[in-house]
C-alpha cells in the first residue's frame, strides 16, 4: 500500500497488476480524486480511498482485510474486464467502484467509467461543430478477433469470418490483411486497422482525427464491449457508434448509437451524414451527457452520492 500524490487516505493497493504509474487511466482517476476533495470537504478524511488494478482471476486487494480505524473504505477496481461483478468483495469495503461490471449488481457495487487514456484530453475551444468537420467516419485500431465484423465492412475480402479468427493470428499474413481497406464505402473517412497494439496513429494524431472527425466507430476490445475510445470520441464531440454495452447506468439515456452488426451501423452512418441538423443534436447531446455523467467533476458526484 502506498500513497497516492498528496493524500494521507489514498493508496494504491500492493497486490495490483499493474503499478499506478503505468495506468492507461492515471490522469483521470487523479481528476477524479482532485473533484472528491473538493466536493466533500473536510468530509474527504471520513474515507480511505484504494485504487486496485487487476486484470483476472487471483488477485485479492490487500485492503480488503485491513481495517483503517475511524475511516470507511471506497475501492475504485479497475482494469479487469473479465466482466467480475466482485461480489466476493462486498463485505470488505464500504463502496466499490468497479470498471467493466457488466451489471447492477449487489447495492454497494457500482459501475464505474473508464475514462479516457493520458494525454487525450480537450479544451472545449478545441471542440469544432461537427458539420464543420471534414472526416465523416473514423477508426483506428488493432485488428482482433472482435473486431472482424467491422473489418468485413470495409474489406473486399470473401475470406469467410471462421477463416479470418485463424489468419489474423498469423503476424505476416494479419499485416498483409490490414493493407486493403475499402475507403470509398463511407466517403471521406479514414478507417485503418493495425496488425499490432499501439501500432497505429500517435497520441496527438489520434487527438487531431477525433477533434475533425464527425462519427467514430467503437468496436469491442480483445474482451469487452466497453473501452477507452468511447468516452474520449464523446469528449471530443464525436457522435459514436458501437456495439452493445452492458446494462449499466452508465449508459442508461445515452446518446451512443448501439447496434447488433456493422452492417446496420454503416447504413445508419450513411443515413446521418445526410441529415446536418441531425448531427448538430446528436453531438450537443453527447457533450451535455459527457460532461454530465462522464467528466471528473460528474464522476467525483457521482461517487458522493454514493458514499
């Protein structure tokens, strides 16, 4: 257990995957801790505060058994999307925040949003009307066994999908795999699938195509529905598209468009970019619920109206 920034009652559980440094969602969480000071007051130290990472089976917060007299333990699990509802965790903590849960589950569970990776954030200056933007569909991403369906879209392969889990496994056959993209089935997007993790665009350039693009693709990850790119496209006042998210109500009334297949997912897309009015509501909505449901300082009340 060590301390968190300034903290006294913040710590970074021992038994974590990963150290907090190297957490994709560092920034954020300190955000967030930042937005709960503030909003508690001299009610901050009533709470002891843990951030556990972890990313399967076996691994058990070693703040779960610690007593911290006088104070109410709060456990922000993160990085696990195996989809663990954390249940066996109930009894230890006062309240857990917990990413990836797939449902609402026990009372003092609940979900919590992933938030976007350091160094993507933006300025509301930055944010451009989304009709006056010049990329009218974006993706940029590795090519993994979920996101076939997407890749079939925009692929003039007849490689039958069974086939493509088994190729895509295979490094040289998956890099020649990702060269030939049918850019013209949405015009003026920029679709571009990777044959490795963070093989793609750089931070900034990602920031720039999510800053000028009008709609943005969010495809699974290597297990969840649920990732990074969701809430980072909706922040930067991107309309987006995905497929279905957990029941949670971290998305209940969202303004994110959830299909079953991309096929339909193109044809809404296409349907969209016809209609400017339509898009001007969509993106106002989004940035209102991001900034509403999704923000630091809407996450911070979030979880004090929980505690």
């Amino acid at each position: 257990m060590r301390p968190i920034a300034n903290y006294t009652n913040v710590f970074f559980d021992a038994n974590s995957t990963y150290a907090f440094d190297a957490l994709n969602e560092k920034e954020y969480i300190l955000d967030i801790l930042e937005q709960l000071h503030e909003q508690l007051g001299k009610n901050f130290d009533d709470f002891c505060f843990i951030v556990f990472s972890a990313n399967g089976e076996g691994h058990i917060p070693t703040s779960a058994d610690r007593e911290f007299p006088g104070k109410k333990k709060i456990l922000f699990y993160l990085s696990d999307e195996s989809g663990k509802t954390a249940t066996e965790l109930k009894g230890d903590f006062h309240c857990i925040f917990k990413s990836y849960l797939p449902y609402l589950g026990d009372p003092n569970i609940y979900p919590f949003p992933l938030g976007h990776m350091n160094d993507i954030r933006f300025e509301p200056a930055e944010i451009k009307n989304v009709n006056a933007r010049t990329i009218n569909a974006f993706f940029s991403g590795n090519l993994n066994i979920n996101r076939i369906g997407l890749y079939k879209q925009f692929n003039p392969s007849r490689i039958p999908i069974f086939l493509l889990k088994q190729l895509i496994k295979i490094p040289f056959i998956k890099k020649g795999l990702v060269k030939n993209q049918r850019k013209e089935l949405i015009t003026d997007s920029f679709i571009n699938f990777t044959s490795g993790f963070k093989q793609g665009l750089s931070k900034d350039e990602y920031k720039q195509y999510l800053l000028n693009s009008k709609i943005v693709f969010c495809p699974k990850g290597f297990i969840s529905a649920e990732t990074f790119r969701h809430l980072e496209a909706m922040s930067a006042g991107c309309i987006v598209i995905s497929e279905k998210l957990p029941q949670t109500s971290l998305y209940k009334d969202s303004p994110i468009i959830q299909v079953n297949d991309w096929q339909t997912a193109i044809a809404i897309t296409r349907n969209l970019l016809k209609n400017n009015n339509e898009l001007e509501v969509l993106q106002q909505r989004t940035l209102e619920f991001w900034r509403k449901n999704y923000s630091a300082a809407a996450v911070a009340k979030y979880i004090t109206m929980h505690l």
